[in-house]
C-alpha cells in the first residue's frame, strides 16, 4: 500500500503546481488588459468606430488592437472569454487551503496559544469569513456606487484591516495572513464570477438581439476589473508569506499585512500613470520604500513564543506516545535543533529557519509530518546532510511516525 502521506504530499503539489500555473495566466492576462486599456490613443478618430486603438510589437510580429468603449457594432466571430483562468485559480486555492490548513488544521490552523478552536470550529469560521468578505465588498461597491471612488477605497481598506485583526486573533500567524489572502482572492475571484462576465454576457445578449447595448455594464466590470489589478500584489505577498516567519510570526503580523495593502496601491498606481502617459510618479517607490522599512520594523519585535502544549491530551497525544518517540526526540535535538532552535548556533543563523523550531517534546509533536517526509522518507532534511543524519536514524523516524499512525 503506498504510504499515505507521501500521496497526500504529492497531491497537496499536484494542486500547488495548477494553482501558481492558473494564477501566473491570470495576473499575466489582467496586468496586461490594464495596461493596454491605459495606454489606448483614445484621440484619433477611427473608422470603425472604436474608441481607442494601439500598435504592439511581440514575437516577430505587429498586433493593432482597438478597443469599443461599449461594444462593435455587430457580434464577432470567435469571441475569447478571459475567466478561466480567475475560475481555476480560486477552485485550485481553495482545493489548497483543505488539504493543507482544513486536513491539517491541527498543526496549521489552529494556535491554542491564540484561540483555543476545535478544528470544526476553526473550518467554520474560515469558510464564513470567505463569503462574508464577498458580501460586504459587494455592498459597499453598491452603497458608493455613485460616490468618489477613493470614499469606496477607504471604506475597503477599513475592512481589510478589520479583517487583518480579526484573523490574527482567531488563528495561527500562518493561517492568518493565509487566510487574509484567501479572503481578498475570493473577492477578486467574485467580482469575474458575479460580475464581470455576467455584465459582459448581457452586452453580447444585446448584441445578438440587434440592441443596443447599456454602457453601465461595461462601466460596471471596468471599475471591478481595476479593483483586482490593485488588490493582486498583496494577494501574492499574503500567499506566499507562509514561507517568512518574520511577516506571519510577528504579534504585529496583522499590521504588517495592512501595511501590504497600501504598498500594492503605491507599486501599481507608479505602473498605471506610466501606461496612461500620465507621467512616472516616482514618489510612490519613496512611499513603498517606507512601508517596507516599518514592516521590517515590526517584523523584529518580540515573536511569538509558543508555551509548552500539554501533550497529555489532544490530537498531537498520538505523536508524543507512539513507540519510539524518545528515540526521534533524541535524534531531533542532535540533527536539527542547531538550526532549529530559539536562539540557534549554526553560525550565519539569526532565527530557526521558516520558525520551526524542534527542541521540546511539544514542537517535535508539532511537525511530526513534516520530520516524516523531509527527514524520514527523504533527505531533504538536513540540508546536504550536514548534521550527518543516519539512515537508521531516518528508519526510526519512519517507525514512530507509522506506529503514531496506527500502522
């Protein structure tokens, strides 16, 4: 029978991989449709009716884009829809988020440090947030609908740091800025979803039908399809942030997320005043240069430290009795709490790498999976081998993880 955890692993990157492909071709296609739309020599009058057109060079060859402020005057041929690439990123993300903090939530999601859930609980509340955060973005899209866009911003930006709090104070670091992501994603994905194609649709009904269509729809998806232009950089900084302790770690990581936000609209606002030839704003880097400096700031005060866990009773119980846990404890401490360790000795280390750290009982407990696959049933860890882990060693590791397993 072929060991679960190594299918789990290669599943959780088979999904992973279709998850960074889709999301590529969807940042991809976005950041380029902004800019083309910026860029549009919208002074020339056109023949066909257009409002706007431009020349591209690419691959070897010439493209002359025009773009209709409402829609051509008759349906064409072959008409590309750009939504599958925004479907699959949310379906891979969310399939992602399961298996890794759902199937996991005991290790990811959960902190009882933070806030002491069973992992229902815990599931609960992610998947509510999720869809609370579409609702409440789409009210206030419809409350300032006829307001100065920068009111309906700010109103935005206040949730997303209301959000930033409440994720920090309800889950681990990790799952908090995961989450945050997640949440701003699925508002991103919706507004394709709910929408942008669906206001598209009815111009091509319109179309169709020998009507003419409404410009509202367009003027509609336009404003939604710039929201996600400026929101997609800080989606990618909280979706990767699992991979930096400093960011997710700090008692301060739900500021330090906020702060992300406000870099994502200095760093995309400098790009759309350049395609717009509205001139190069270089401000915006001395304001990103800034937010950056305090994050890192922020980022050196006090972690988190996690207290000893009571490994009595709990779901990690399995892990700290299974046969043979002394032993990998033991083997733990002499491979790889050098590096893993609150104050580790290796030398060029200043902080555990990723903020695993692998000195008690409780924190060998804690990343009992992760030992398994990176050090038991690879060589991943350690690095190169230089802590000279046996294989007999990496034997024992296997042994206990199997018999906490029950197999």
């Amino acid at each position: 029978m072929y060991d679960l955890a190594a299918m789990g692993a290669w599943i959780e990157f088979a999904v992973r991989w279709l998850h960074v492909i889709t999301a590529i071709a969807w940042i991809g296609s976005s950041f380029y449709f902004i800019a083309l739309d910026l860029g549009l020599h919208r002074d020339r009058n056109l023949a066909s009716g257009a409002d706007g057109e431009e020349w591209q060079v690419h691959g070897g060859g010439f493209y002359h884009i025009q773009k209709y402020l409402v829609a051509p005057e008759h349906m064409p041929d072959g008409l590309i829809w750009h939504k599958w690439q925004s479907y699959w990123t949310w379906i891979s993300g969310f399939i992602l988020l399961a298996l890794v903090y759902y199937l996991g939530a005991e290790f990811y999601l959960v902190d009882p440090n933070v806030l002491d859930l069973a992992a229902w609980q815990a599931i609960a509340i992610s998947l509510a947030s999720l869809a609370f955060g579409w609702l409440a973005y789409n009210m206030l899209c419809r409350v300032f609908v006829n307001a100065d866009q920068n009111v309906l911003v700010g109103a935005l930006f206040v949730v997303l740091v209301g959000m930033s709090w409440f994720y920090a104070q309800v889950f681990s670091g990790r799952a908090a800025l995961l989450h945050l992501g997640a949440f701003t994603a699925t508002i991103m994905t919706a507004n394709v979803f709910f929408i942008i194609i669906p206001n598209q649709k009815i111009v091509v009904a319109d179309l169709i039908a020998g009507r003419t269509p409404d410009a509202k729809y367009g003027k509609i998806a336009k404003q939604r399809s710039t929201h996600n232009n400026y929101l997609t950089l800080p989606v990618i900084f909280l979706m990767l942030s699992n991979h930096y302790p400093l960011a997710f770690a700090s008692e301060y990581n739900w500021i330090i997320a906020s702060l992300v936000f406000l870099m994502g609209v200095t760093i995309r606002h400098y790009f759309n005043s350049m395609h717009a030839r509205q001139g190069e704003p270089t401000w915006t880097w001395l304001a990103t240069t800034v937010l950056f400096l305090i994050i890192m700031w922020l980022s050196t005060a006090p972690l988190w430290q996690q207290d000893e866990q009571d490994l009595a009773e709990g779901p990690l119980a399995r892990y700290a009795q299974a046969d043979g846990f002394t032993e990998v404890h033991d083997i733990v401490l002499g491979r790889c709490s050098m590096c893993h360790a609150a104050e580790p000795v290796w030398d060029g280390l200043l902080w555990a790498p990723k903020g695993v750290r692998l000195e008690t009982e409780a924190e060998v407990a804690t990343h009992a999976r992760a030992i398994y696959l990176q050090s038991g049933l690879s060589h991943a860890m350690p690095p190169a081998n230089l802590a000279w882990m046996e294989d007999e060693e990496r034997a024992a590791i296997r042994a206990w993880y199997r018999a906490a397993q029950g197999g």
